[in-house]
C-alpha cells in the first residue's frame, strides 16, 4: 500500500497541491496504474512523470484526490538484426483517483476509465 505522509502532513495548508505532485511524482509503474491506462504505447515508463491535480475533497476520514498523470509510454522496436529502429517513446495521458486515510497516509489509487473522463 502507497503511503503519502507529506501530502497529509499538508492537508489544508497551501503546500498540498505540490506536497502531492511531489510525492506522486516519485512513485513508479509499480505503484501507480500506468501500465493500464496506455493508450499507444506497450510499456509504461516512470520517467519524465508529471502530475496535476484536477480536484480535492475531504470526506468520510479520507482525502480524495483526483490527478491527471502525464507519462511515457514505450513502444519496442523488433530487435531483429537487420532492423535499426529504435524504440518508440509517446506521451501518454492518464486520470487516477487517490484515496488517502486521514488517521495513516495509507493510499489506494485507481485508474479512471476513459468512460468516466
């Protein structure tokens, strides 16, 4: 489970926004659902994340928290021999929903479907 402790530590204080996008923005595809949300490459890369915050609401003990991820995504040439292409780097684009308990800094992050975008 992701914990965010210096985005709690500050909650309602006018550093959240970039306590958030700092601490996401040192996640991985381990932790963030990158690999799900790609839409033109096969492989999500961690590198060059970049994170907006598109809301924030505090309810029922916890802070939610919804995040467009900017992100790369790879797209591997054949590796045959004869074959100099080099792998394919996009810009991809992903919207999350962060979860964040009030009492531990506990996190739980979901991919929005595109549906619901």
């Amino acid at each position: 489970m992701i914990r965010l402790d210096k985005t709690l530590a500050a909650w309602q204080t006018s550093d959240f926004e970039d306590a958030f996008k700092r601490e996401v923005e040192q996640l991985g595809v381990e932790e963030l659902p990158l690999q799900q949300g790609l839409s033109q490459g096969s492989y999500a890369s961690d590198e060059n994340l970049r994170v907006i915050v598109i809301s924030v609401a505090g309810k029922q003990g916890g802070i939610h928290v919804k995040a467009g991820i900017f992100y790369t995504g790879i797209l591997p040439g054949c590796a045959c021999t004869d074959d100099a292409a080099p792998d394919n780097e996009y810009t991809e684009y992903c919207e999350v929903l962060f979860n964040i308990d009030l009492q531990t800094a506990e996190s739980t992050v979901s991919l929005i479907p595109d549906s619901e975008i």
